[in-house]
C-alpha cells in the first residue's frame, strides 16, 4: 500500500541515525514530487523525534562557547552546533506536516514543508561531510536541546509553532550567520564560509514560508498578524529578541520591522 505524506513524516521523525534521516528527508520529498495525488492522510507523531546516542544533550547553558580562530578546534565546535541545528530543523519540518493535518491546510503548504524539510536534510549533509573533511564527525560534542523543547511547546497550536520556529529561530540565524561567514572567510575557510552563506541564503524562503502561513491562518481567524505574533511570541518564546536583526534578508523573507522590533525592548 502506499504510503501518505503523513507516514513518510513520522518515517523521518522515527529514524535515529542522522545521516539515515536526511535521505529519508530526501526520500519524502521525491515521493511526494513523483505522487502529484499522494493522500496527505493522518499518522500519530512522537512526542520527541528518535535520535542517536550521541552527540550528549545538555542544557544550553552547559554547552562551550564556540570562538572562530584560524586552528581547527573552534571551527569544529562551530560546524558541529550548526549541524546539531540543522539535524533539529529536518524535524522540526516533518513534524509540521504531520502533526497538524487536522487543520484542513492546502497542498500548497505541505509543498512549503516538504521543501523546507529536503533543504535542511542538504544542509546537514553538507556541514557532516565538512566535519569530516576536518577529521571530526556529528556527535564528537556535546549539543543543546533548545530547539525541540520549542516544537513541545508549541505542538498545541500551528500559529504558536510558525511563529516560534520559522519566524523566531530561522529569523535569529539570518541574523547571525552573516557575522560567522565574514569570520571564516577571515581565517581562511573559505569551503565552511560558502556553506553558512548557501544555508543562510535558502533559509530566507523557510522565513518567508513561515511568514506566508502564519499570516494565512491569522486571516482565517480573524487575527491581526504583528499584534498575535507579538502576543505568541512573549507567551510562548523562553528569551526576548535580540538586535542587531539583519533587516535585508528579514525583509526578503517577508518578515517586517512592525513584528519584532517592539519585542526587542522587552525585558
């Protein structure tokens, strides 16, 4: 029997080995491309994704900090986080798909989702196969559990989720990346530089993917967007905002000012 977009979600979700995950990431959005009446359907997501023994989780606080330098050592730790991150994001992106089908969503958004998941699964590999390039692999550090812990929290309601996940998170790394680029390119990596800056430049659509759904279903429930993305973000966000925000790439996903500059004084 064939399997709905749904099974192929929770497949992703179930598989532990990361590199495994990634193809199946891969898989998921060639089936679904090669099946144009492929059945959304329903399938009961985990409540955490399977994952491999290692890398160790610990809060983040606990995690080192990592300081770009020209030695292998801090680029590692770099590479490592942000595979850790993108590892998340493949996730984070079936589970959309398959944790809120009962909210009679166009196609259009799960081809969003799909995409979005087939990019972060691309994104992994990359940063893996530039770990092992520097003789280090995905699980050689500790790594943080932030991210899933906002999939919990918001696995209530898909506005709480686009707004935390995309429009909070994947806007943060716009923010960031653009910095750890010029870093690396300063101390000579230029081949870790070139993936930060193909991963920063994709995740503008994953932003504006967010941005496009979150503002749909606020239309459909009679919501203001910027007041209800404020109003989730304080209820549901463990942190504030935090400027600089980089508004070319925030204005090329879609994301205005009006949404997380009044959040960015907030204590």
């Amino acid at each position: 029997m064939e399997k709905t977009l749904s099974e192929l979600a929770v497949g992703v979700l179930l598989t532990a080995d990361p590199v495994e995950k990634a193809r199946a990431a891969q898989h998921a959005a060639a089936a679904w491309r090669k099946t144009p009446d492929m059945p959304v359907g329903q399938a009961i997501t985990p409540r955490r994704p399977a994952r491999p023994s290692r890398p160790v989780l610990t809060p983040p606080r606990d995690v080192p900090r990592r300081k770009i330098t020209s030695g292998e050592t801090g680029r590692i730790a770099l590479l490592h986080a942000l595979a850790h991150i993108e590892l998340n994001a493949i996730d984070l992106a079936f589970d959309i798909i398959a944790r809120f089908t009962d909210q009679n969503l166009p196609r259009a958004f799960y081809e969003d989702w799909i995409a979005v998941g087939e990019d972060e699964a691309r994104h992994y590999l990359l940063l893996a196969d530039r770990l092992a390039e520097l003789g280090a692999a995905y699980g050689d550090m500790t790594a943080h559990d932030g991210l899933w812990l906002a999939a919990e929290e918001t696995a209530d309601d898909l506005l709480a989720r686009l707004a935390i996940v995309p429009l909070v998170l994947e806007a943060r790394g716009l923010d960031v990346t653009p910095a750890m680029v010029d870093k690396l390119r300063s101390v000579g990596d230029a081949r870790s530089a070139d993936i930060l800056q193909l991963i920063h430049d994709e995740e503008i659509a994953h932003v504006a993917a967010g941005m496009r759904w979150f503002s749909d279903v606020c239309g459909k429930r009679g919501l203001d967007a910027a007041e209800t993305y404020g109003a989730l973000v304080r209820a549901r966000f463990r942190g504030h905002l935090k400027p600089p925000f980089n508004r070319a790439s925030r204005d090329a996903a879609g994301l205005p000012p009006d949404f997380y500059e009044p959040l960015a004084s907030d204590p």
